[in-house]
C-alpha cells in the first residue's frame, strides 16, 4: 500500500446555481408555473398587486412594504405545525396549480426529461443530459454536436457521449440522433435488427443508396436480390424523424417571452410577461426574529432557509430578465437588417458571435435561445432562428444556411416523384443557382431537412 497525492480538475455546480440555469431555460409560460408555486410553498414570499405594476421591475423585487411591517403575523402560530411545511417534491401538473388549466398536451422535452429522471445520475451529469433534451429538436434529433455541448458545458466530450447514449436508449425509438443514418440504426438496434442484412445496409450503404439500383447493391453485397428488396422495405418502415407529429401540441398557443416594437426610430424589447406574478419578500419576517427567546430555533431556521430562498429566487428572476434582454438587444442589432427590411434579410450569426458581444458563455446564450419565442413585426419566432451559419455565393453575397435548405427543399418539391433527383443532381441546380457548395453538404442539409434520400421518394404510380 502506498499514499499518492493526485491534482485533479472538477466542476461541481452548486444546487442554487443549477436552479438559475433550469429558470434561465425555461419559456414564460413555465416561469409562471414554477413561480405560483413557490408562492404556496413558501410563506416569505407575496404577490404584489397589479395596480403596482407600473413600479420599476429592480423595486418590486428587492421592497418591504411598510404595511407589511406592521402587521403583527403569528408566524410561531401559523409555522407551529411542522407537518404544515413538509412539501412534497413539485411535479409539472398543470392542473393543481391555482389558475391553470391544462395548456397543451406532453411536450417531446418534457417526455424526454420524465424518462431521464428515472436515471440515478450525479448532479452534473443531470445537467448534462438536461441540456442535452434542451438541444433536441421537435423531429427528435439533436441539434448541436457533442463537441460544442461538452464546450458549451465545460465538460469532456466522452461524458456528455455517455450520456447521450442513454437518451437514445428513450422513447421514441431512434430519438436523440445526430444525423438520418444513426436514427434509423437506432431504430434498428430497438426492433432487435443490429446484426443482419438490413443494419449492414444502413450502416455501410445509405449515404449511396441514390446512386446505387437494388441489382448494384445486390452484387455489391453478395445477396440475393430478393433479399434486398425485403431489405428495402423494412428499412422503408422506419421513421426518418422519430417524433414528428406525436408530440405536435395542438392545443397550445405560443407564448413569447419577449416582445420587440418600433417606437419612433428605436426598437424596443420588453418583457412579456404580464401574467407572471410580480413578487416580494413580506417583511412581516422580521417580527417573528425580532421576538428573541418567544420563537423556537427550530421556527426562526426555518424562517432563515425561507428567507434565503426567497431572495435567491427574486435574485434569479431579475437576473433571468436582464440576461434576455441583453442577448436579444445584440441579436437585434447584429440582425438589424431582418427588423428593418423583412425575413429574406436574416443574415449569418452565430451563437459565439452573440456570447463574444454580450460577454456571456455560449450556454447562456443556448439556454436563452431553446424553446423560447419573440414576438417581432413579422411574426413570432424562436429565439434561435436568428442563429444560422452561413453561405457564401461565388458573387460574394452570402446566403444564411436555412436559405440554402430552403432552395434544397424547392428542388426536391419540385422533382418528378417518379424520377426523384439524386444529391447530385440537386447540387447541378444549386450551382445553376449561382450557389457553390459540395455535394456531401446538399446531403448532410437534406438529412437535417428529415428528407429521405432520392431511393426512397420514389413513388411508382
């Protein structure tokens, strides 16, 4: 036996600052949620009347109203049984919270996240995978490499790996992939076909599957044609985006978070948050440890825990806020051209580009973006689509890359469904198009579209 002295490097998140994190990610509708739920269970905190609405957001949060602290509360009455405050865990059940009625039916990503809570995991991997959900998209897929998120996180790629793999083991099959083929190898594994003919094609044959007839790629596997063609049509069975359409929330309105006018010359963004109670801490607290040896330990401890989460909470929401208004402020003004002129002027950002200027992690400005909308002259829109990479046309001008997707898409709709167009070929047109890009990213933009290669859009009338 000997004694070794080892330097490591790890992170560990506070609980309070994995708490702001989950606030800074979730869509108002959910705030709104979580904070009339801490109303209930936490005796510290009030909702400040709507008539003091037109007040400054910094003093509604950080006020003690003077009735407040003249009211005489019997907090060692009102705390006297402890069973009183013995509050079970918060669950997302719309229908138990004061106001609510049922806003929309299960969201892949709170799916995703009901199944990942079964997972006994440390608290930084449950960060991880959370963020992981947060990044997967409505057809199922994800949406940011593994590389970028490990960045994102601060963690290494291998964990956040491990742990993407486990959420591709969730429901629906073939969930949490990065591109069409390891969807559809998921989808095999999950059906119990992962060591055959089909899987063999999938995994050795997809990306050629348009340029290859079934006789090509019987000779080229030493297989029957017969059995290629059964092949074919279980391959055909799986879903090229798993969760499309099961999870589509027919009975929900989007809520944005943030609403951008033009007043005058200036635009302007404020909060739309009108229904999102405004809170306060009830200085009424302050009687009850003013009373010296009248209140017990245990009541003025619990006061103490109350009183620390109530203003760590006010804290999170204020800082919650400005995060958002900071980041859309430069996404406007690096955007200024789409506001100004319309949707055909969005121009290349990126995410890093706005965490540069904002001098914010990358993160941040992922947590602000996923799943939360603005509401602008155009229309509403997530966040996230003012993030795009970009194109440049050998004229010099530069397309975003959902521009591009959009020609990619014209094309396909356009082709004869008898005679679907190869990669290739959509490549040919894009050049014709006077849009200079390689044939592996048509095919690489066309499996992000969730659009099937050119063998299996043939429709044979």
């Amino acid at each position: 036996m000997r004694l070794e002295l080892q330097l490591k490097l790890k992170q560990t998140l506070a609980p309070q600052l994995i708490q702001s994190l989950k606030m800074l990610q979730m869509p108002v509708l959910k705030l709104e949620q979580v904070l009339r739920h801490e109303l209930v269970i936490n005796p510290l905190l009030e909702e400040v009347e709507v008539t003091e609405e037109d007040q400054p957001e910094s003093e509604l949060l950080d006020e003690t109203s003077e009735s407040s602290e003249e009211e005489k509360i019997d907090w060692e009455d009102y705390l006297r049984d402890n069973e009183d405050f013995n509050v079970k865990e918060f669950k997302n059940d719309n229908k138990d919270l004061p106001g609510f009625g049922a806003i929309s039916e299960k969201s892949l990503y709170d799916h995703l996240l009901e199944q990942f809570s079964y997972l006994k995991l440390s608290p930084e991997d449950v960060e991880i995978g959370e963020f992981i959900i947060g990044n997967i998209d409505e057809s199922g897929y994800l949406t940011c490499p593994v590389e970028e998120l490990a960045e994102m996180l601060s963690a290494e790629p291998e964990r956040v790996e491990r742990i993407l793999v486990k959420i591709q083991r969730f429901d629906p099959p073939g969930v949490g992939a990065r591109d069409l083929k390891e969807s559809l190898m998921i989808q095999l594994r999950d059906r119990g076909i992962d060591n055959n003919l089909v899987y063999r094609i999938v995994e050795e044959y997809l990306e050629t599957l348009d340029r290859k007839s079934f006789l090509q790629l019987s000779k080229k596997m030493s297989v029957p044609l017969e059995r290629i063609q059964e092949a074919m049509e279980i391959i055909k069975s799986l879903s090229p985006r798993p969760a499309y359409g099961r999870f589509t929330k027919a009975a929900a309105t989007v809520m944005p978070d943030l609403v951008i006018d033009k007043i005058d010359s200036e635009w302007v963004i404020t909060h739309n948050d009108r229904n999102v109670p405004q809170l306060r801490v009830n200085a009424g607290y302050k009687e009850l440890l003013k009373r010296g040896n009248k209140t017990s330990k245990e009541t003025k401890t619990y006061v103490r825990e109350k009183l620390e989460q109530a203003r760590w909470l006010l804290n999170a929401i204020n800082q919650r806020r400005n995060t958002m208004i900071r980041v859309m402020h430069a996404i406007v003004n690096e955007q200024i051209e789409f506001f100004e002129k319309g949707v055909e002027h969005l121009k290349p950002l990126t995410m890093e580009d706005i965490a540069q200027i904002v001098e914010m992690n990358v993160a941040t400005i992922s947590r602000v973006s996923n799943g939360k909308y603005v509401q602008t002259p155009y229309g509403v829109f997530e966040i996230k689509y003012f993030f795009n990479s970009g194109v440049r046309k050998e004229s010099g001008e530069q397309l975003t890359k959902r521009n591009v997707q959009k020609q990619i898409e014209e094309i396909i709709r356009k082709e004869d469904p008898q005679l679907p167009l190869s990669d290739q070929e959509i490549y040919k047109q894009l050049r014709e198009r006077d849009i200079s890009i390689a044939r592996r990213t048509v095919t690489k933009y066309r499996e992000e579209l969730k659009i099937l290669p050119a063998r299996f859009r043939k429709r044979v009338t």
